[in-house]
C-alpha cells in the first residue's frame, strides 16, 4: 500500500474537504504510486500557466477552487 510524502500531502491541506478525502482513499487502493504536484492554485499563477501555454482555462481551473489536483 502506497501513502502521500509531505509534499503531496502539504498540498492536500489546500483542496476542498471531499477532494482530499477521495484521495486519501485512492492512494490506499491504486497499485500504481503517484503523487500531488498541486492544489490550490493562485488567479495569478492559473493565468500565468495559461499564458505560457499550459492551460486552457486560466483564472477558471478548478484548481482556484481547491476543486482539483
């Protein structure tokens, strides 16, 4: 069984209650190890991201929402 490192789990802190919930769960039950490489999101960085090209949806994520990860 796999479980978060600090990292990822300092990023979770940031993400709406449910959110973490289901992930928590999820690194329990995947035979497949990952990790959180974001949370919640800044309107500046999204749309930064956007700008460089590494989004869609800028300032709409639902990483500003703390909704994704």
């Amino acid at each position: 069984m796999f479980k978060f490192g600090s990292g990822s789990v300092e990023k979770l802190e940031t993400v709406h209650p449910d959110l973490k919930l289901v992930m928590q769960e999820t690194i329990k039950l995947t035979p497949i190890d990952f990790g959180i490489t974001e949370g919640l999101r800044s309107l500046e960085r999204a749309e930064q991201l956007k700008a460089d090209g590494l989004s869609k949806v800028g300032a709409k994520s639902l990483h500003c929402q703390g909704k994704a990860v």
